[in-house]
C-alpha cells in the first residue's frame, strides 16, 4: 500500500459504498481507512460489509461523535502504526471532494510536499455556494494567511496528501481543535516545522444547496483561533 486514504464518517451511509468503489477503482496502490462515530443511519455497519469483501478497507469504530478533527487525528496515528504507507491522504465522506482528484494530490505529495487541495487558485472553484458562502470562505482564507504567513490561497479546505514524515514530524496527538480550525492548524504546523506546502486546484461541490453549517459563531470562532495558533508558545 502507498497511500492510505483517511475517511472521517457520520451518517454518511448513502455515500460511503460509492465512495469505497470509485477509491478502490483509481489507479493508485491504497487504502481506504474509516473513523465512524456511531453513526445513527447504520454507516460503521456498512465499513464493516467493505472491509469484509476487501481486504484494503479498514475500520475505526469510536463510541459517539466526537468531531472530525479528532477522527483525523487518532485515524493518522493508526494508520502510521499499522500500516506500512508513504503517503496519507484525508477526504470528506460525501463527494465534495471528487475522487478522481486524488491521483493530482498523490502526484505532488510523492514529492515530497504536503499537497493542498485548493479551491481558490487557477482551475479550482466552488459549487452550489451563494456569492455570501463565497466570500466568507475566500476572506477568511485571505485572513488566516495573512496572519499566520501560510502560503495558500485555501486554508480550511479538507481535501489533502501528505507524506508520512511530515506527520510524524508535526505531533497529532497535540492537536485539539476541530472542524474548520483543524485544517489550519494541521497545515501551519507542517508549515513551522519547515515543510513545503503545494496547492492542487480542486472544485468542491456542496452535498446540499442552501442548508450549511456556517454561521456568525462560526465565523468569528475562526478569527480568534486563528490567533491562538499564532500566538501558540508549541507549535
Ligand atoms: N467520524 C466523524 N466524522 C465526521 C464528524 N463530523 C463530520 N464528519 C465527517 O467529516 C466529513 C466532512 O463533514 P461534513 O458534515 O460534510 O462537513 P461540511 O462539508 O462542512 O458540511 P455539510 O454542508 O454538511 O456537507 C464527512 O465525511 C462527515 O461524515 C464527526 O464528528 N465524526
Ligand atoms: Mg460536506
């Protein structure tokens, strides 16, 4: 196995046997690892029917949902203890992030690189998001990157490869932010610890027009831990 795919699951029981095929079907050498939370709608019960049929599907069972930062998190520090893979790979369940990207991430991440699916360069983009969504998501990104000198354009995106020293090297087991926060956090530790960072243009497809979990608090939760991780004495 090359590249182990991590997927973090909660209720994702209509995706994730479509998601496992189009994954196990790409061209590449990998594995497929699930962290479901107990999903109400059956979804851990689903990983296991995979894992049964494929031997290159694994599953992670946690008792109750505790959030997708963590999900990543205890999911990256089980596959780099048990499984032999060079590059780990993170995507949401619910094809916003099109599986046929991954070979473009896995390409740069080969190497060297931590490769960032990037929604705000040349050839990425969004679907289905109003111009507000836009312009929360693209300023937000700016301002992340300004304040903690990131060199990417798309600082919350989910979608990325990176090269097993480089987790190894920025110490998961500190992290504790979640959602949006995790995906800069995990990005600017890589990037203190002197690791390069390449952006891939990807479009990012919403699951559901209109309903998104974006709010005020949201928002302005984001602002302020930008600055906690700026600020941060350990990282
Ligand atoms: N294991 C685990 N997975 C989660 C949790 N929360 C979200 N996920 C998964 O993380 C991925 C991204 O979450 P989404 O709910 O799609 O987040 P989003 O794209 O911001 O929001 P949506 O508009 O609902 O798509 C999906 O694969 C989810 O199933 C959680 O608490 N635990
Ligand atoms: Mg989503």
């Amino acid at each position: 196995m090359e590249v182990l795919v991590v997927v973090p699951t909660y209720n994702e029981a209509d995706n994730l046997p479509r998601l496992a095929r189009a994954l196990l079907e790409l061209p590449l050498e990998l594995g497929l690892l699930v962290v479901d939370d107990a999903s109400p709608d059956g979804t851990g019960q689903l990983a296991e029917e995979l894992a049964a049929r494929d031997e290159r599907v694994m599953v992670l069972h946690r008792p109750g949902k505790q959030g997708l930062g963590t999900a990543y998190v205890q999911g990256f520090l089980w596959g780099l203890a048990h499984t032999p893979a060079r590059l780990f790979a993170q995507m949401d369940a619910d094809f916003s992030h099109n599986p046929r990207r991954l070979p473009a991430l896995v390409e740069v991440a080969r190497r060297g690189a931590v490769a960032v699916g990037s929604r705000y360069i040349p050839g990425g983009g969004v679907k289905n998001w109003g111009l507000g969504r836009r312009l929360i998501s693209r300023g937000g990104s700016l301002y992340a990157r300004l304040v903690l000198g990131l060199p990417l354009h798309d600082v919350t995106g989910g979608f990325k490869c990176w090269p097993r020293r480089v987790l190894e090297d920025i110490d998961l087991p500190a992290i504790h932010s979640n959602g949006y926060a995790f995906q800069a956090e995990m990005s600017y530790r890589a990037h203190r610890r002197g690791h390069r960072l390449v952006e891939v243009p990807i479009v990012f497809e919403d699951r559901r027009v209109g309903q998104s979990k974006m709010s005020a608090a949201i928002a302005l939760e984001a602002l302020w831990m930008v600055w906690r991780l700026r600020l941060s004495r350990t990282i």
